[in-house]
C-alpha cells in the first residue's frame, strides 16, 4: 500500500502562482510529477479562502469565533446528551416504585 504524499504550503503556493503563469497545466503537473486535478483542487481552495487555504495536516484554521461557536455545539451535545441518560434513568426509577 503507497503512502500518501503531503505538500507543504509553501509548495502549494508555489505551483498555484506558477500553474497562472503557463498555459498548460498538465506539462506543469507532469514536470512535478503530481495530478493535474490536484493542482485544480489547490486552486479553487485558494480562491475561496485565501487566508485559510492550506493550515496543515487536514486541521482548519478556525477564527475564534468559530472555535468558539464549535465548542458551545459540543457542550450542547453533551449536555443533550446528559439529558436523554437522565430522563431514561428516571423512567426506569419511577417504573420500579409502582
């Protein structure tokens, strides 16, 4: 089984800036021996978010907001889910007392 190749940032950015410059982007791909879907998959994702694009063994970068926003949905889960073990424990309490 191969192992999957990484690429750092500064690499994507690099074939990013050079696949503007030429005009065809296979050649690109071939000299640097990756896919040429790849390379279009980099670019969009740079395209939609300049700033985020590319943080880093597959982690999103998240403003605080967001990551604040992410833990509030987990506590609420939890919470959620607290509330569900709660309320079956009672129902088993209650049915034993009759």
């Amino acid at each position: 089984m191969s192992k999957r190749r990484t690429y750092s940032k500064e690499f994507k950015l690099d074939v990013i800036q050079q696949s503007y410059q030429r005009d065809n982007i296979r050649e690109l791909a071939d000299e640097l021996g990756i896919d040429p879907g790849l390379i279009y998959a980099w670019r969009s994702k740079y395209k939609k978010q300049p700033q985020q694009a590319f943080p880093g063994k597959g982690i999103p970068q998240q403003t605080p907001e967001e990551k604040e926003l992410a833990e509030l949905k987990k506590e609420l889960a939890d919470v959620r889910m607290e509330r569900d073990i709660l309320k079956k424990a009672m129902g088993i309490f209650t049915k034993k007392n009759r």
